[in-house]
C-alpha cells in the first residue's frame, strides 16, 4: 500500500481522535470516582478502538 498525503493526513487525524476520545472517557471515569488501575493492569488489558471499515492489519 503506498501512502499518499492525504492517506497519512487521514491515519493522523483518525489516530488523534481516537487519544482525544480515550482522554474523554478518562477524565469522566476519574471524575466520577474511578480509581486509577495499576501499570500492569493497564498494560495487559487494553481496549484498542475498531479501525474504519476496509483498513486490517498486514
């Protein structure tokens, strides 16, 4: 696949949205009380958004 500047400008901003909404979710947990979960914890259970339609990994 070659990667055109709109390609990359697209895999940017969908990658910077997907931070921004992670932070989002964050804040709100935290502000209603959450605890923050251990290193491990957040390391061995991570929830990675779906990407678009069309795109798998190689």
């Amino acid at each position: 696949m070659e990667w055109t500047p709109e390609a990359i400008k697209a895999e940017m901003d969908y990658r910077q949205e997907a931070l921004r909404e992670d932070a989002r979710r964050a804040r709100e947990y935290y502000r209603h009380g959450g605890k923050q979960r251990s290193w491990w914890h957040r390391v061995t259970h991570r929830h990675e958004p779906e990407g678009p339609a069309g795109q798998q990994a190689a």
